[in-house]
C-alpha cells in the first residue's frame, strides 16, 4: 500500500468517526473498514405492509401497520491497499424490509458512484446517498408491500439468480430474514423503541406545573395522546391510590377518558404503592362479586367463594368456618344474630352511607351485598316490567305492539291491561279498544 493510499484511509475513516455517532458508524480494528447502519427519514403516516409469497401463504403471513421508523440499512465495508487510488472498497450491503433486487440495485449505484470518483475517497458520498435519496431512487411511497420472495428469506444468496423483475442478484445484497413473523416482530420493536428515543428528546408543556420538559421526564397517554411531566402525576396518582380511588388513574385532562396502564403507574408511584395500588383494584373487582365474602379473621381476612344460597363461608387459607351473615364461627341451624329486621337496618345505612362507610359494611356482613344486589334487581324489574297474567314472570316490553307472549308459560295477553288473549285472532282485542 502506497503511502498516500493510507493517510487517504486513515483521514476518511477519522472524519467518519467525527460526523456520525457510535451508534451508526462502528471502525473495525482488525482491518482497515468498518460498519455503518442508519434508519431512513419516512413521510408521515408512512403505512407498510407484508405479503409473503409463498405456497403456503395464510393471513397469518400478512402483515399491515404505520411505522414512523424502519431497521436500518447496514454498509459493512473493508478498504484495500488499493483504495482509493485504483480499487474501491468491498462491501456488502444488507437490510430487512428491502428486498434482493432492490439492494442489488442500490450496489449497482454505488459501484457507479465509484466509477464517477475514481481515485477519491467515495465512502461518504455512499453515505449520504444511502440516507437521503434511497426512498426516491427506488421509488418508495406509502403505502408500501415489503417483498419476502422464497429467495429473499436466505440470509446471503450463495449463487448468482435473476429475481421476478429480471434482476440479476448481487452477491453483496443481503435481505438478513428468516421469516415472515421474525419480520413483524422486528419492525414493530424497533419502531416502537425509536419512538420512545424521539419522544424522551422533544420538549412538552405540562398543563398541570406549566413548565417545559424533556419527554424522558415525562408521560405519554397513547390513547389521547396528553403529556404531563412525571413529578405532577406521580402526585397525582399518589393521592388517588392513598384515597383508595383505584379506578380512577386516568389522564388529568378535564373529560379525558385515557387511562394509565399499569406500567405507567408502577413507573410513577414505586414498587411499594403499585403492590398496594394492584391490591385495591383485585379487592375493588372481588366486592363487585355477590358471591365472595371475606375471611372475617383479623389476621386472614382472604376471599373466600360463597355457595349459591348457602349460610357458610369456609376459608381455603386458615380453614375457618363461619356464618356468612353474622361473620361469627357458623352456628348451624341455631339462629342467627343477623335477623331479617337487622338485615333491613343494614340495608338503610348501606343506601344512605358514602363509599367508605358501604365498602366497610359489605366487608363486615357479607349477606348485605348480595342482599343490596337483589333489592336493585327488584326495583330494576319494578320499573322495567310487567308480571304475566298466567304465570307472573316478568316480561319486559322492548318494542312492537302491545301483544306480548310470554317467554315461561307462552301466554298471549295485553301490555297495557294484563288482559289474557285468545289465541285465535287475539289482535280483536286493540281493534275493539283496551280499556285500562
């Protein structure tokens, strides 16, 4: 190698190392060369899609999403003692989403490139071109169908072979595959984890301290797409948990329906609260169950699944067995202290109590959930129906004419009078007049 071909060396590979970050250029050690890989600036709402041609082509194979960001094209390159006074560089150039024939044509124009600036140092013009003319040289736009021909899932073709278009494939093209899922699962990672290095370096405005900061001070509700810094949430939720208000860690935006998914919170809040936090919301989902009372000892205190219709409750944890009604060691068919008159005191004071105060009286007296359960449902059918003149079921009268049948005993009689009809010509009823 002539002196003038190493310094031309060394100096490109030292000014590579200064413009572009360790992220996207790498120097070998071992020869002179090195690896550059960078993502493609995509249009917005840029939509692609998977198709993956093959014998056995299902709906499992296809594949349709908007990415803001695509896996990086990769130029592994080794100069040799020739570059750049008479021979260029070896490389080879590899990508997931870009086909053979599409990679074999931007080789092709690089090895042009080389031919324009014979005898230069040509690897930053490959660059250059890679990053910003890629997309329009082969005529990429949304939305856009990945290609994964059979030849395409190899991950270097070993022998010369002419794609569909006519092609003839460079050995130096690398579609780096091996399946249509592997594909999927890559795009869609990555995608998701450049997104979250954009957002964490853009600035945003809380709408709660009013103060700009960076997005990795930050959280990002996906559904409506609001920002708040993470110290104003963190008290936010933090004094939602401590109150008990469980259900409600949602966007602070006023109307705002989002809600914070569980990491988000354990992000915010500590191990510690989320313990507590997760803990509220399985007891807030166990005390919508009419069926499940609570261990009444105080050093248990487990769910426990109540029988239908059935007086005891027996701990799975501590083996306790106990009245469901009076939360006492079950007496068997000696009376209970819970008396029907108590019952319907209970009943009062559960309707006319605030959340607090219910949520302790369902936990003391397991009967009176089940019981406040039922008296809805009666009020409910109250409003709601009519009981059949034959057998005293509820119909309820959803639309159409006033001629109901009953679904139990399939009785025909009148909405508005309860009247039973005949079952020939029952509609002379409505034309002689339903008198109430």
């Amino acid at each position: 190698m002539s002196i003038e071909d190493q310094e031309a060396q060394e100096d490109e590979l030292l000014a590579l190392t200064s413009i572009y970050s360790e992220d996207e250029f790498k120097r070998t050690d071992a020869a002179p060369g090195g690896e550059v890989q960078f993502s493609l600036e995509l249009p917005l709402d840029f939509v692609i899609s998977i198709k993956y041609n093959s014998a056995t082509n299902s709906s499992a194979d296809n594949f349709e999403d908007t990415v803001s960001f695509l896996p990086p094209i990769v130029l592994n390159f080794e100069l040799p003692p020739g570059y750049p006074s008479t021979t260029p560089p070896n490389f080879t150039l590899s990508c997931k989403w870009l086909s053979p024939s599409q990679l074999t044509l931007l080789c092709q124009h690089l090895d042009d490139l080389w031919e324009e600036n014979r005898g230069c140092v040509v690897l930053f013009p490959w660059i250059q071109f890679l990053k910003e003319d890629t997309l329009d040289y082969l005529n990429i736009k949304s939305p856009y169908e990945i290609d994964l021909c059979s030849e395409g899932l190899q991950s270097w073709i070993q022998s010369e072979k002419t794609c569909a278009d006519g092609v003839l494939l460079d050995k130096r093209a690398i579609q780096d595959v091996q399946s249509v899922p592997a594909l999927v699962k890559y795009i869609s990672d990555f995608n998701e984890v450049q997104q979250k290095k954009a957002f964490d370096s853009k600035p945003f405005l809380c709408n709660i301290c009013f103060m700009e900061k960076l997005g990795s001070e930050c959280t990002h509700f996906k559904d409506c797409q609001h920002v708040y810094c993470n110290s104003c949430l963190k008290d936010y939720f933090e004094i939602q948990i401590k109150d008990g208000q469980v259900h409600a860690l949602n966007c602070p935006e006023p109307k705002c329906t989002s809600v914070a998914t569980p990491a988000q919170v354990k992000d915010l809040v500590g191990e510690q609260l989320f313990r507590h936090y997760d803990r509220l919301l399985l007891q807030s989902s166990l005390d919508l169950m009419v069926d499940v009372v609570y261990c009444p000892r105080p050093s248990c205190q487990l769910p426990v699944m109540q029988e239908p219709d059935g007086k005891m409750g027996i701990c799975s944890v501590c083996q306790y067995a106990f009245c469901v009604y009076c939360k006492k060691t079950f007496h068997g068919l000696s009376p209970c202290i819970v008396t029907a008159a108590r019952l319907a005191e209970l009943i009062k004071e559960y309707l006319a109590a605030d959340w607090k105060k219910k949520k302790e009286l369902t936990k003391i007296y397991g009967q009176l959930k089940k019981s406040i359960e039922e008296i809805k449902s009666k009020e409910w059918l109250g409003e709601n129906s009519k009981p059949c003149p034959s057998c005293k079921a509820p119909i309820e009268k959803l639309a159409g004419c006033n001629r109901m049948n009953c679904i139990e005993c399939k009785q025909n009689f009148c909405w508005l009078c309860l009247k039973v009809l005949p079952l020939e010509n029952p509609y002379d009823h409505f034309g002689n007049g339903c008198r109430m």
